[in-house]
C-alpha cells in the first residue's frame, strides 16, 4: 500500500473542478492529478500533475468563470485508485 498523499497516478488519479450555467454542459476550469507522487495542480489538464503540490495546509485555488448565464452549478469530481 503506498503511504498516504503518495502513489497517484497520472491519467488514472484526478479532482476535476467544472461550472454550467443554465442547465448546459459541463466545461472544466481546474485539475489537479496525480504524477507518481502526491496530487499536483495540472496547469495544462491534460491528466499529469505539472504544478503545485497539494498537502494538508489548507490553500486557496481559483479558476476563471465567465457570465454566461443566470444559474451557476459548480461540480467537482474526484477519482483515485492510490491506498
């Protein structure tokens, strides 16, 4: 078993922050995934962890919303297949 906040792979493991508005599709505006370690930002979302590290220090991240509507939903999706 890996030890905790280790062994998250990339293109398996994944947090996927996404908005709608209006009742639409789903468009993701953050990622963070996994790269052999700990879970990273992935800049590029392209399913390998490239940027910050993710520890148990509480940070604060913040993705780009455009106005396109009047009813906001935001969605997070999570997967991980790390011990």
């Amino acid at each position: 078993m890996a030890a905790p906040g280790s062994g998250y792979d990339a293109g398996a493991d994944y947090l996927i922050v996404e908005y709608t508005y209006n009742g639409s599709i789903f468009t993701k505006i953050g990622q963070f995934s996994g790269n052999g370690g700990p879970f990273q930002a992935d800049a590029d979302m392209d399913g390998t962890g490239d940027g910050a590290i993710l520890t148990a220090v509480l940070t604060e991240y913040t993705f780009p919303v455009p106005k396109l509507g009047t009813s906001l939903q935001i969605r997070v999706r999570g997967y991980t297949t790390a011990g």
